[in-house]
C-alpha cells in the first residue's frame, strides 16, 4: 500500500474541525485525521508492506522547465536556484506536518521522498517495482495512469474519508473515462489540468480527449492523424491540435510520473509494534493525539 501522503493530509485537514487541538492549544486536525486514515487503511485492507510517500520536491525545477506554469498559482515564495519554492499552504496546516513525519517515523512506517521528485513519482516508481498486487491511496488522479490490471496495481480514491474508497481498476477506467492506465496521461495531457497550471489544448475537453484516444490509440497516432489530410479529423480539432504541438512535445514528460526515482534504501514492511515506543508516547502526550494514535497502533499487526 502506497500513501500519497500530502493528498490525504490535505483531506485529514479540511475534513476534521480545527477545534481538534494539542494541549498547547495547536491544531492537530490534519494530524489526528491522518492517523485514522492509515489506522482504517489497516483494518480494512490488511496491507504486508505500507509506504508513506512524501513530496520532498511539490514543483521539481525538471517539469517547470518544461511547463513554466506548472503549479505555479500555488508558489507562496520563490526560493531561487536549488531549492523548492514554498507552496501556498494554510497557516494551520504547514506546523502539522513536521509532527505527522515525527509520529510516522516513531511508529516505524516507512516514509519515503526523494530531492527533485513528487510524492507521485515515488509511488510510480515504487509500483512499477513491485512483485505483487498495489493498492495506491490517493485523492490525485493523476496517478489513474499507475492501474494495471496485469500486474494488480489499483488506485483506492477517497469518495468520503477512507471510509468510502473507490477501487480504481481497469474496467472502472474504461467505463468513466472511455481509457486504460497509461491512456488517463495522455487524455489528461490533452485537456489539460488547471490546478496544476496545465493548460491542455484549448478546445479539447474531457469527452472530445477520451474520443480522439478512443479513434486514434495514443497521443501518437492523434499527432500522426494532424499530418494525414486522409484522417477523420475535424478542421477545428486538425487546427487546435496542430497549434498545440509545442505543448504536446513537452506535456507527456510533465504528466507522466517519473517510474526511476533514485530511492533510498527502506523497510516497506508495516511494523509489528511502535519502533521508538518512548517517542510515540512522548508525541502522543505532546500532541494530544489520544484515540487516533491508539486506534492505528491497535491495527498494527502483533
């Protein structure tokens, strides 16, 4: 089981009520949220090996130099040269996240993030690794491209909490969006994303991305179809397509999530029991993190 971390962090904070605080009077909404996530995550799904997968790097330098725009509405400050620009976080929030690393790394959950690359890119190339089945937890759809029925790997999308997942196969892919895995990045390269800064084609949404997929295969074949005066094209869909071939030479790399991220060595494995109990009843009596906690450690295989 992979974790987006940050995509269910995220939902852990604007899903729990801020009044839920430390003693100090700290909110720990995000904090607390988190750890019932992963504790149901466990009880539900019964994962061998769990990885919580961080963004060591939200906007990599590699894929802004390719899309400037890239998520760039959501840069707070520009760093320079070398080191991440600081993302657009609530003030309440930012101050969790140091405290959900501390909790994950006393409990002995694997945490994983590489310099330069997404959460995204360590969860597609973690899955592409992996000897058997996936389930990858996230609220990013981006990561629909990672499902592969031949190998098991899914995606489990939060519909309400992690109460509700979606499990994200194939078949699902097919029914919704008229693609499989490795077509979702090719539509999402054409109609683009604007939370992401990604601007598509104009004038190919959704629904005319997933029939140009559906009549020509690839993002290739649609390319190949601009170039055949013979191809069932329209002359608006031939023009719009045409005018975006700068985008579309360069949009796939920024899409597609890298899948041969230099990882650090790791224990995948989920712990039998705390590794540092002292650290976690120490956060635990710091933070305020009670019931949450208890409950995550109560799953915990013994």
């Amino acid at each position: 089981m992979l974790l987006d971390t940050a995509s269910l962090y995220f939902r852990a904070y604007f899903g729990v009520p801020d009044s839920v605080r430390a003693p100090d009077g700290t909110p720990v909404n995000a904090v607390r949220g988190l750890l019932d996530f992963i504790a149901r995550l466990v009880q539900d799904h019964h994962p061998d090996d769990l990885v919580a997968c961080m963004d060591a790097d939200w906007r990599p330098a590699w894929r802004v130099e390719l899309i400037p725009s890239y998520k760039a509405h959501r840069v707070a400050v520009e760093t320079g040269p070398g080191a991440p620009d600081e993302e657009d976080v609530p003030d309440t929030l930012s101050p969790q996240v140091p405290v959900i690393e501390a909790v994950l790394d006393a409990l002995g959950v694997a945490r994983v993030g590489v310099a330069g690359y997404e959460a995204d890119d360590v969860i597609g190339t973690l899955a592409g690794r992996a000897p058997g089945p996936v389930d990858i937890v996230t609220g990013d759809r981006d990561l629909f491209q990672l499902v592969d029925d031949a190998r098991g790997v899914r995606v489990l999308y939060p519909v309400k909490g992690v109460g509700t997942l979606q499990a994200v196969d194939e078949e699902w892919l097919r029914g919704k969006y008229g693609v499989d895995g490795p077509g979702y990045a090719d539509l999402a390269t054409l109609r683009g994303d604007p939370s992401d800064g990604l601007p598509g084609v104009p004038g190919v949404g959704e629904k005319t991305a997933a029939k140009l997929l559906e009549a020509f295969g690839d993002l290739a074949g649609i390319m190949a179809a601009v170039d055949d005066p013979a191809s069932r094209l329209t002359p608006a869909q031939r023009r719009r397509l045409d005018e975006a071939r700068a985008y579309l030479a360069v949009a796939p790399k920024v899409v597609r999530v890298a899948d041969d991220v230099p990882l650090p060595p790791f224990d995948p494995a989920l712990p039998a029991g705390p590794k540092d109990p002292e650290a976690v009843r120490t956060l635990a009596g710091t933070w305020g993190l009670g019931g949450s906690l208890e409950r995550l450690l109560a799953v915990l295989p013994r």
